[in-house]
C-alpha cells in the first residue's frame, strides 16, 4: 500500500518509444516515484518489464512478439495487484513531437490525436510509438484524463531567425519544414534548478544546457526562454549522439544516391542507426563502452569521443551569439551527468569564456549527483544536474487536471 494523503496527486507517466515503454508512478508534488520501470524489447522474440516498488527490483517475462497494448495491460494489472490505482489522478504521457500547433501540454481528445498524428510524420519512429502508448492507456484507462506533454513544447518561444531554415519559404507556410528542437522538458527543468543552485530568478538566468544521451542536443536559455537549441526538423540534427550523425551536408543523398545506389530507407538507416559514436568508433553507442576502450587504446573510440567532444564545444561556443552572456553551462543526460571524461574535455576547450573544471568536484557530479563542478567563484559556472522529464510530465498532468 503506497504512502499517500488526501493532497496527494499520483500520476501515471507513460513514455514510448519505438521498441520500449518507460513507466513511473510519481507523486507530482515532491517528484517522489511510487513505482518505476521499463518494458524493453517490445515486438521482438524477448519481451520483459523491469520495476522497481518499495525497493525491490523485480522482472516479468512478457510472451513472444508482445508490443505497447500488452505492455500497457500488464502495467494495468500490475498497478492493481498493487493497489495503485485508486490514488491515480491522470495519465501523462510524453509526445516528441507536437509541430507548431502544441505549445504547451494538453488535454488528449480527439483533436490532440488528430494533430499529434500530423506531426508523427516529423519524427515518424516516435510519433509511431506515442500514439500507440496514448491509445493503449485510453483503453485501459477510462476513468482518467490523458494530458499529452510536447517535447517541442518549449522551444515554441524561438524567433523565427532560429527556427527558420533558408529554404523556400512555401515549405515552412504549406508543410510546417521549421526547426522545432526537442528534450524540452528536459532543458526547462535542468534551467529552473539550476537557477535555485545559484539562488537567482530564472527569468534573469541565461544557461546553455547539454542533454547528452543516445540522442543530444544543446539548448541556448535567454531568461529563462528557449531561443535556439541544435535538433532541427527532427531528432537527426544538432551535434553528434549515439547512433544519429547530427549535421551533415546534405549534398550527402545525392552522393548515397548516384554513386552508391542508396535508396531513401537506407540512408535513413544509415544516418538514424548506424552513425554518430556507433559509425566512428566501429564498436559501440554505449558512451561508457567507449571510454573504456579509448583508455585501453582504441584509436576509434578515442577519435569518436573527440569528435564528440570538439561538436559539442563548438555548438556551445555558437549560442554565446544570442545569449551573449552566459550565467551556467548545464550537463545532463545520461553522458552528461556520468561522464566526467566528457565534461572535463569540452570544459578545457571552452576556457576563453572563463570556465575551468575543478577536477575532484567533476569527479565527484556522478550517479545523479548535482553540483558544481567549475573551479572559480566567478560566472559563468559549469553545473551538472541531473534531468526528470517524468516529473515534468507529472506536473504538468496535474496542474491541467485541477483545472477540470
């Protein structure tokens, strides 16, 4: 039996990806997760859920070629095997891509579905997933509000000198070809407690924040606004990641189509799958796999883990363009709150806007440790603090159902 009260607001946070389904139970008042896990290998010959409730950690064995819809059902019992969902309030769930239509979370009815479908198209594997996730959890849950939370959601305060691309303009008016950036609820969250470490309004903070995972991107955070970040149209853009290019010239396709016969499945395969530290290194995506070879002398690795670097610090060093003054450099993420090989290596090579690593505190930032990990007292400060999009989408599920 969890431990609640009447003020309680326990929401179910569903996050789907293509293959996969990222669970919690979280208390949207203090963050504080009921129940957590994952459902992995959906639609594959090994599908499995891993949970963890009242810490104990436990795995349950899904049947062959099981998806969303049996993942979901499973959850379903689950919760109610453990009493859990009579203290439900809403479902949450995260939405990669809402186009310029959602700026904000929203209420799922069958408008939301409608435009979320619209903008699936621009991140077809996630979009995919989201919609199947929603529709899953309508069914098994009737009784509570969906409320749909739009990765893009808080890059919509771009001026139209970010998000434009110098293309025909047409493209943008009939079909919606803009920069749309995504890890939106990652980005505001990381700024808003990062301006609490340095106890200073976050309406006059101006952050660069790193979301460093399989996928990255960089986001530049004007008084507390997204006012440019490095995913583009889709997730493909910005600076390297683990299996994704990020840029590249587009002349590329036509190179891949007259010379090497690509079709166009191939090339996205190509630069989605099987690019980025995965097509450098030659041996992996996994960030800590990486580094291990590299001390180990991998000539690859280390190439890919500079590359990497060299990206990044060069994408950081472009948005001093519009920020022009720089309060804090965010690391988060998956790579950004465990490497401290990464950060002290894009640390050194951002020295000319003040910043120097303190090695023992960047030693010490791991394992969902914040802090500071600069060395002067001066700004602008180098910080790691660790993501939660969940209690964002939490959050904000709960906020938009008080107002039912």
């Amino acid at each position: 039996m969890p431990t609640t009260s009447p003020k309680s607001q326990h929401v179910l946070v569903l996050n789907c990806g293509s293959s996969s389904l990222k669970f919690a139970i979280i208390d949207a008042n203090d963050g504080h997760e009921i129940i957590s896990g994952l459902a992995e290998r959906l639609g594959a010959d090994a599908p499995s859920i891993k949970y963890k409730y009242n810490g104990a950690k436990t795995v349950i064995e899904l049947g062959a070629n099981q998806a969303h819809a049996e993942a979901i059902n499973t959850l379903v019992t689950l919760i109610k095997d453990h009493n859990l969902d009579e203290y439900l309030t809403a479902v949450g769930h995260r939405v990669v891509h809402g186009g310029e239509h959602f700026t904000k979370s929203v209420l799922i009815d069958d408008a939301v579905i409608e435009g979320i479908t619209k903008a699936s198209s621009l991140a077809p594997l996630h979009g995919h997933a989201n919609l199947l996730g929603i529709s899953s959890a309508q069914n098994s849950f009737t009784g509570l509000p969906q409320v749909a939370v739009f990765d893009t959601a808080f890059h919509q305060t771009m001026d139209e000198v970010a998000y434009l691309y110098a293309l025909p303009y047409k493209l943008y008016t009939d079909y919606g070809v803009r920069r749309y950036g995504m890890h939106g609820t990652s980005h505001y969250y990381v700024a808003g407690q990062t301006a609490k470490l340095l106890n200073q309004p976050i309406e006059q903070s101006n952050f660069i924040s790193a979301h460093l995972g399989n996928g990255c991107s960089v986001c530049a955070i004007k008084d507390g606004k997204s006012v440019d970040t490095s995913m583009g149209l889709t997730p493909l853009a910005g600076i390297v990641m683990g299996t994704r290019s990020g840029d590249i010239d587009p002349g590329l396709f036509n190179f891949l189509t007259t010379q090497l016969d690509y079709n166009a499945k191939q090339i996205d395969n190509l630069l989605n799958q099987e690019s980025g530290l995965l097509g450098i290194s030659e041996l992996s995506n996994d960030c800590r796999t990486i580094e291990e070879a590299a001390v180990a002398g991998h000539k690859k690795a280390q190439l890919a883990l500079d590359i990497f670097c060299y990206r990044l610090a060069k994408q950081i060093a472009a948005y001093m363009v519009p920020l022009q003054r720089l309060d804090a450099l965010i690391f988060t993420g998956g790579i950004g709150e465990n490497s401290d090989i990464i950060r002290a290596n894009v640390i050194k090579q951002l020295g000319y806007l003040g910043l120097n690593c303190d090695e023992q505190a960047n030693l010490n930032a791991r394992f969902g440790t914040q802090g500071i990990i600069s060395t002067s007292d001066k700004i602008p400060k180098a910080v790691v603090m660790p993501t939660n999009e969940e209690w964002v989408i939490a959050l904000d599920a709960a906020n938009i159902v008080k107002e039912l």
